[in-house]
C-alpha cells in the first residue's frame, strides 16, 4: 500500500456521495481529476464498464441516474488512508420497468492530490425486490 498523502479528507467523500443523492453531474466532477477514471459494477469486462476521461466519466454518471432515476445511496461509511479511499452504502433504485433494487456496495478511490482519480464501483448480486420476495409480492 502507497503511504503516499493526499488531500483528500472523509469529509471529501460524505460531499461526493452528497452530490451523488442530489444527482448532480457537475459537482460530482468538481472532485474528480483531469485524467479520472470510472469503472462500474456491471458490464461486459471483468472491470465492469469503465469510462475514462472528464466527458465520459460525466456520461456515466448520468447514466446510472438514468437507469435508475430514483437512485438513492444510504448509509454511507468513508474511510481515508493515504492515496486510497472507501465509501460502504447501501444502494436502492427502481429501473423503468419498475423492479427495485436494494444492494450493499461500495466504491474504491484512488486519490491524486485533492482529486479522485479512480472512481472503482462494487456492488452485491441479487434479484430484483419483487423476484427475491417470490410470487406474492408481484400481486
């Protein structure tokens, strides 16, 4: 592990997932590097689907807002050591055919300077809400 120091605090990352709840791009990409990465949970690769560069990483942001237009990051926990960070949160959502998601996750961070830099997304697998309570909960 780097024992590299930047400039970012926990009080950092409880802004960035702040910003997160509002669905605000723009201050979303007020804390990320020049050269910042995004890799998600979910996508083809084995790194998820990874969005480099200011513009795309903006897009992909977005477009977790648009799959999930009510999403909502809760219970958040950040912890800072060095070049390195974590956010723990639990993740609720409704995708537009109207199943709803609620998953623990958390983000993994790579630090230059005041910025993030790698922006590396985990969440768990499960079954959409109405599917993992069975037959019943659709009626």
């Amino acid at each position: 592990m780097s024992s590299a120091t930047s400039g970012i605090a926990v009080e950092t990352l409880e802004a960035f997932a702040q910003a997160w709840n509002r669905h605000d791009a723009d201050a979303l990409m007020s804390y990320m590097s020049d050269d910042c990465v995004f890799e998600t949970s979910t996508g083809p690769d084995v790194f998820g689907t990874r969005y480099i560069g200011r513009e795309a990483v903006k897009a992909g942001y977005i477009e977790v807002w648009t799959t999930f237009p009510d999403a909502h990051w809760g219970d958040a926990r950040h912890f800072v050591h060095g070049d390195r960070g974590v956010s723990e949160w639990t993740f609720t959502g409704t995708h537009a055919d109207g199943t709803r998601v609620e998953v623990h996750g958390c983000d993994l961070f790579t630090f230059r300077g005041d910025k993030i830099a790698l922006k590396n997304s985990y969440r768990k697998n499960r079954l959409p809400l109405e599917l993992a309570r069975g037959p019943e909960a659709l009626r």
